[in-house]
C-alpha cells in the first residue's frame, strides 16, 4: 500500500474528522496542508475540479469527501471498526445527519457576526472579506438557517446528543463509531476555533464530557510533505496498491444509461458545485472513479462516494 496523504488544513472541521479517524485506526500518514480557499492550482492538478478539504490521495488514487474516506480507511484497517454490526445502518444514517443538518445548524450559529468577528479578529479586513466571498460561492443555492433560527436548532441537537450518551461513553456504545466522529467535527469548531461561542455547549455537560474522551483519540501519527511532493508521487505511480482494487463491490451498477468509458462530470448537490470532468472507469454500488490526466500530477483515478453527488454525461453537464 502506498502512502496515505491527507490533503488538509488545521482549522478544516472535516479534516479533523478525518485526522481523528487517522489516529483511531492509528495509522501512518502524511501531511499535505492546503488554502482554505481559491486559488488551489495544487488541489485541481490533482483533483480536476473538486475543492473542497479534505481529500486523501494514495498513489495516483484521490478519494473526495470524507463519508467515502472513511470507507477507503476501514478497507485498509478494518479495527478498531467504524461500523459496528450490531448497528450498522444505525450509525451511517446518525453520520449523514451529523454531516449535514447538525453541521450546517452549527456552523451558521458558529459564524454569526460574533463568531465571524472572533474567527478573524487580527487579521486583515480583506481575509475576512475573501473567505465570505469564497464560502458564498461554494455554498449558492443552498438554503441557509440565520443565527437565530441555528441557535435553536443547535441547542436542540446537543441535547439530543447528550440523551444519546446517557448510561453510555460514544453516541452507540462503549467504542466511537463513524457517528461520533461525524457529530464531533462541528462541536469542535465551535470550542476550538471560536471559543467565544462555546457557552452553548455548556447546558450538556455530558457532551463536553463526550468530546474530552473523542479529543483524546489523538490524530495518530505523520509527517509534513510539500503539495509538490504529492503531485510528483502521483506523477510516478501505477496505482496498482490502491484500496478497493480487489473489493467484491466493483461490479458496474448503471443508474444514468451512461456507460464506461464515457466523458462525464460530477459535482457535489449543493456545497462546492464546482465540476470534475473525467472519463467514468468505475460506477459501483457506492462509488464513481473518473479517470483524468493532468500535466503535472499525470494520470490520476478521482473517486467519489454516490451519495451526494450528481453524475451527468458531459455534452449534458
């Protein structure tokens, strides 16, 4: 198995869900830290399209968003497990709410002007002013919740959080499993990048509890390598150590009449509708891969997870 670089930066609250799974799993990685915005010339040599934080590239393999890689680190290290079978389709449907409805409550009430203000305090007006321009562009579109309404929500889903961990340490049990990291991400952001509006947290004491025991996993271990260094060790690779290469979920599964081999793209369904262009290789029960070629970075296989993203044959993109 080649090396497993994660594409990142430190204030991304997926990155940190992903980190934590890293350290969970304790496996070795490496370090590529990326801009929080555009310009990313880096990110689309190796990407094509898709921009947003984290990805994970092994070879010449780049798997987008972290539902799906979170699957691609339980195939290289299946313990400790992210999906219990005692409660499996429990625990992904609690992650893809957590991913999205408690995420986007929590993140408009963690940028309110307040925490807005907290986020940027030192820095210069124009930072401010790029990363709202940058997030609005990702996020056109999509209906968001003011601070007030987000207040509301978030208080309720911290208590329903904290009814979950009563008589039990995780949110399923007595071990993590994908639901807690993905319900944690967001809380993080809140006590770790603005503080300011960490109060909330406060009326569920066994949720602050719950996420000193997730803080603790640690994010494993790794070392920093520059973005030249990835797009050259994409350059050289064969690909032929890449996850899922022998997985009994590769048969072709057409929901679209688009056919391999096709040009195609595919984009997220509302967060970062920024297209990736590429030819379909791979269309499995779980995943698309679309195959590229970049000047830099060569050939390169870009793997999405299906749920939550649109694939469309390209004449009709």
């Amino acid at each position: 198995m080649a090396d497993l670089i994660l594409h990142h930066y430190p204030t991304s609250p997926f990155s940190e869900k992903v980190r934590l799974v890293l350290g969970y799993k304790q496996l070795a990685w490496k370090s590529v830290i990326i801009p929080a915005i555009l310009p990313k010339p880096d990110v689309v040599a190796l990407t094509g399209g898709y921009r947003k934080t984290p990805f994970l590239q092994i070879g010449n393999d780049v798997y987008c968003d972290s539902a799906l890689i979170f699957d691609v680190l339980e195939h290289i290290q299946p313990t400790p497990t992210l999906y219990p079978k005692s409660h499996k389709g429990v625990a992904r449907v609690l992650a893809q709410w957590a991913d999205t409805t408690l995420f986007w409550a929590a993140m408009a009430y963690n940028l309110s002007p307040k925490g807005a203000a907290s986020m940027f305090e030192g820095a210069p007006p124009e930072a401010a002013k790029a990363f709202g321009a940058d997030r609005t562009a990702m996020s056109a579109g999509m209906t968001r919740l003011r601070p007030a309404d987000a207040t509301g929500a978030y208080k309720s889903y911290l208590r329903r959080l904290a009814n979950m961990l009563e008589g039990q340490v995780f949110l399923l049990g007595s071990a993590p499993c994908v639901a807690d990291f993905a319900a944690y991400h967001p809380l993080w952001f809140t006590a770790k990048r603005v503080p300011i509006m960490a109060g909330i947290l406060n009326a569920t004491p066994a949720v602050l509890a719950w996420m000193d025991r997730m803080a603790a996993i640690g994010q494993g271990s790794f070392e920093k390598i520059s973005a030249t260094e990835a797009i050259a060790t994409c350059a050289a690779s064969t690909g032929t150590g890449a996850p899922f290469a022998d997985d009994a979920d590769a048969t072709f599964q057409d929901e679209h009449g688009i056919a391999l081999g096709s040009e195609v793209t595919i984009a997220a369904e509302t967060f970062g509708p920024e297209l990736t262009p590429g030819t379909l290789v791979a269309a499995t029960r779980t995943r698309f891969t679309l195959q590229r070629t970049d000047a830099r970075a060569g050939t390169v296989r870009v793997h999405f997870p299906r749920i939550g993203y649109v694939l469309k044959a390209a004449q009709s993109a």
